[in-house]
C-alpha cells in the first residue's frame, strides 16, 4: 500500500495512525504542498479534491482521511476498529461526521492559523474547538473510548487534531479526561506520533 501524506496534516496522520495500528506495511509519499503538488494533473488525476491523504491499494484509490479508515477497517475484516451493530456503527458514523466537522472547523482550522497561516478568525475557530472539547471531557468522564470500551476508528479519526490542539492556541489544560484519552491512544501498539510543530501555545 502506498500512503500519499504530508507529515503536518493531521488529516493523513489519521491515515498513518491507522495503518500503524493495523500493523500494515506502507510506503509513505510526501506531497510537497508547499510547492501545489497536490494540485498538479498527476495528483489530481488521483485525487480530484486535491489534497491529502490519498491511498493506492494495489491500483485502488481511496480519498478522504475517514473514508480510508472505513476501507482499511473493512478491507481487513476488524470489526473490533469498526462494528456491525446498527448501534455501535451509528455511533462511529457520528464520530466520524464530528472529526469532518466540528474537528476540522474547530482545532484543526485554529492550527491551519498558527502553522500554515490560514486566514480563519482565530477567535471564532478557538471557540468551536473548547466547544467540542468540552463536549468530549464530558464524554470521557464515563469511558474510555468514544464508543464501546474498546478503541474504533472513531478514536483514531479525532485523535491528531486534538493532540496537536495546542499548537493552534487551544489550551488542553481544563481537559483531563480528554488529555488521559490521548494517552490511551498513545499507548497502544503500533502508535506513531504527529510531527510536532512548535506554534501557538507550543512555540
Ligand atoms: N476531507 C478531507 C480533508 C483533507 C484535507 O483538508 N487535507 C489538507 C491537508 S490537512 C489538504 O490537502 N489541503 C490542501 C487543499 O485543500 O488545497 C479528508 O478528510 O481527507
């Protein structure tokens, strides 16, 4: 399998993650965006949005971050990293819907700021990102993985952004149960970690 990423998205850490995780052997393709690689006739002939991660399975092409968790999940039967029961796979969906939505529009954008000099509202940003941590600390104050009491997809889909949350000026600090969370991901087998990158709260 052939991972095209860039080493400071968190949308294709999510990717890496998960086929670390997967203990799946991969080979990673940096896409220079700061050169508009990704948005050459060749990426996009593989990826029409334009932009990363993208996954070649052997000549099968799988855009979007999420999608690639689902394909991965399926593809190798794990249905512990992503049920079958209308309930539990309802709940990741949700999750998943927050990690494209909330995630992105929240910590995700208020990072895109500090590290790439995206021109979002920095305050508007911030506040979407406590709004879905709070959210989340109140989650966790009764489990330990977002569903079930093992870790899904789901987990590994809102993990990078928050990780790095810091970085766009979103402090962790009034987020305990999120912060030990992101520990019990960090601690299982196969973790790798997102670049660091020293910006906001971090530089
Ligand atoms: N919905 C997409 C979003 C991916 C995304 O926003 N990737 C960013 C890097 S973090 C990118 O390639 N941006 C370049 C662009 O949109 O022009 C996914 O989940 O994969």
């Amino acid at each position: 399998m052939k991972l095209y990423h860039h080493p400071l998205s968190g949308h294709a850490h999510r990717a890496r993650l998960f086929l670390n995780l997967l203990g799946l052997p991969h080979e990673l393709i940096e896409v220079d965006l700061a050169k508009g690689a990704h948005k050459q006739a060749g990426f996009l002939a593989l990826n029409p949005f334009g932009q990363v991660p993208v996954l070649d399975d052997e000549g099968t092409i799988v855009t979007d971050s999420t999608a690639i968790l689902v394909y991965l999940a399926r593809k190798l039967k794990r249905r512990d990293w992503l049920p079958e029961s209308p309930e539990a796979a309802a709940a990741v969906q949700k999750w998943l819907s927050v990690a494209a939505g909330q995630i992105a529009y929240g910590p995700c954008a208020a990072r895109l700021i500090t590290v790439f000099g995206a021109s979002f509202q920095a305050a508007e940003v911030i506040q979407r990102a406590h709004a879905i941590l709070a959210l989340l600390e109140a989650e966790f104050a009764s489990r330990r993985f977002l569903v079930g009491t093992v870790p899904t997809i789901a987990d590994v889909a809102l993990y990078s952004y928050i990780a790095r949350a810091p970085e766009g000026n979103v402090d962790l600090e009034p987020y305990p149960s999120v912060r030990s969370w992101l520990e019990r991901i960090e601690a299982l087998p196969g973790f790798v970690a997102f670049a660091r990158t020293p910006a906001g709260l971090t530089a």
